[in-house]
C-alpha cells in the first residue's frame, strides 16, 4: 500500500521526488495534461484547511478523492483548480504556477465543476451548457460551428437534449447537475476537477455518470480528478484513490490497496467488512455495526 508520506519518513501528504520531477519538467504536450502541488498551504482567511500538502495527479488517471465531511476535499480540489490560491506552496498545471497563466490559457486545459454552482437566473439550458465554449472566444473569433457542435455532443452525452430550451431556474436538483455536467464537457479540456459530480442524481443516473467519466477516461484520454462520498463508487470506477482525513493525505494509490478495513475504519470511524465486488472484482464495502456493538457489549 502507498500510504502517508510520515509512515516512509517525509512530511504527511508529501510525495517527495515524484513532486519535484512534476514541478521541474517542461510543459506537457497538448493531449496529456499534468497537474500537481507541492507543499500548499490552503484555507479561507485565518482558518487553515491543510497544510504543507502535496499531491501528483497521475496523467491519464481517474483520480478519486475521499474522506469524511469536513476533511478538506473540495477545498483541496478548489486550491488545485486555482479558485483558491493557496498561502503557501505552488500549483503547477502543465509546468508552470497556475497563478501564472491567464484564465483562458486555464480554461482550455482544465474544466471544473463546482461544489455548488449558481446560474444566472434566467437563463436556458443551451446557453448555460454555450457558456462552456468561454475560452475559444474572442473579438476576433466568435460563436464557431466547433462551438456549435461541442454543446449538441455535450447535451447528447449527458441526455440533456430534451431540456435545452428550458430555463435551468425550472428544473431539478438533478436535472440542473447533468446541465452543468454539459456545460464542463463543452469546455472539451483534457483536465476535469468535479466536485462531487453524482450530487442530487438518483442510482440509475448516477451510475450514469460514473460511466460517461470512465469512458472519458479509458477510451479518450482525460484526466479527472472527482470527489465522491460513495466508497463503493469510488472502488469501482477510480484508477487512482487519495483518502484524506483533517486536511491530510492519509493514503493514494490504488483502491485494491487503500480500501481495507483497517484503512476505513482509520479514515471514516467506520467498521465494516471489504469484500471482492462479484461484478466488477473491485473492494466491495459492507458497513458492520453489529461488530461495533459486539465490541462493546450493547444489544
């Protein structure tokens, strides 16, 4: 198992030399994107979230991060995003300080959906998931047939098609999900940032969803780094898990070797069982409460 960098000797949540060759190399080429940060130190205002944390994205990987409420995952996946700038450390995408390339040049390298996104009240379906399409604008180069057919594919891919003419004030919880889902796919960037992506979805669609990512993954090549509650979820469709815990990396590698009972009881204060899925042959988790009461002499 790869676990913390204080079992190996380093500082918690540090990835040593794997971090140094990502920060030092040249700019990827334009089809595989590499995303890392080196020791941050992040927050908001005088309330530190994590500190002297640092995490290599694998290129290529579908990146899932867990960990109990509160623990610092979405704040780590804005500080990566360059939403949030970290008071100490670097983001690097592609080489280079995040902070230091313009918000196009970011924009079409790495989508990002939010946590909790707001439209501008309003406006349709189509615009929104149009709104994509930001950073291939200019004066000179207006709304193209490439934009034209990048939102229809986005709308088809997420079975959005049937709402583009609605106004997003009018739908669900989840129907408004698939539609800012649309709206990241429209950006067409090789990097995607997804902050708990199945949020309001009922099963059917979040499953739905969890496919559309792999595919986007195994068979066109993107790089997505999610955050998910769902640990069997994340078993099942992650090449690359990071579990955290209190602002700190307790363990990353692969979800065979991070998801043992000892590891979820350690991040999660959850007894239960991990047995081989009979679908997917991933860790299949299987809470135990009866364990617990066992253990402490309660009925």
């Amino acid at each position: 198992m790869r676990s913390s960098g204080a079992s190996r000797g380093r500082r918690p949540g540090t990835e040593g030399d794997d971090v140094a060759s990502a920060i030092a190399a040249p700019q990827g080429d334009i089809g595989r994107p590499t995303l890392s940060a080196q020791n941050i130190t992040f927050g908001y205002q005088e309330r530190v979230v994590g500190r002297d944390l640092s995490l290599v994205v694998p290129p290529g990987s579908l990146t899932v991060i867990v960990g109990p409420n509160a623990c610092g995952k979405s704040t780590l996946l804005r500080a990566l995003s360059r939403l949030l700038r970290p008071s100490d450390g670097t983001v690097v995408l592609d080489g280079q300080d995040i902070h230091s390339r313009s918000t196009k040049e970011v924009a079409r390298r790495l989508g990002l959906l939010p946590q909790s996104a707001i439209a501008p009240e309003g406006i349709s379906v189509v615009d929104l998931v149009g709104r994509g399409r930001f950073p291939y604008q200019s004066l000179l180069s207006q709304w193209s047939r490439a934009d034209e057919e990048a939102v229809d594919a986005a709308l088809e891919r997420t079975n959005t098609r049937d709402l583009a003419l609605r106004s997003v004030d009018e739908l669900s919880g989840g129907q408004r999900q698939r539609v800012w889902m649309a709206m990241v796919l429209a950006q067409e960037t090789p990097l995607m940032l997804l902050d708990e992506p199945t949020t309001f979805l009922d099963i059917a669609h979040q499953i739905e969803l969890m496919e559309l990512l792999r595919r986007l993954n195994r068979d066109e090549g993107h790089t997505i780094v999610a955050v998910l509650h769902d640990l069997n979820q994340a078993a099942r469709y992650a090449s690359h898990l990071v579990a955290m815990r209190d602002g700190v990396i307790v363990a990353r590698g692969a979800p065979s070797e991070i998801l043992t009972a000892q590891r979820v009881k350690e991040v999660f204060e959850l007894t239960c069982r991990v047995i081989e899925d009979p679908v997917s042959g991933t860790p299949l988790i299987v809470p135990d409460p009866d364990a617990d009461r066992a253990a402490t002499g309660r009925a």
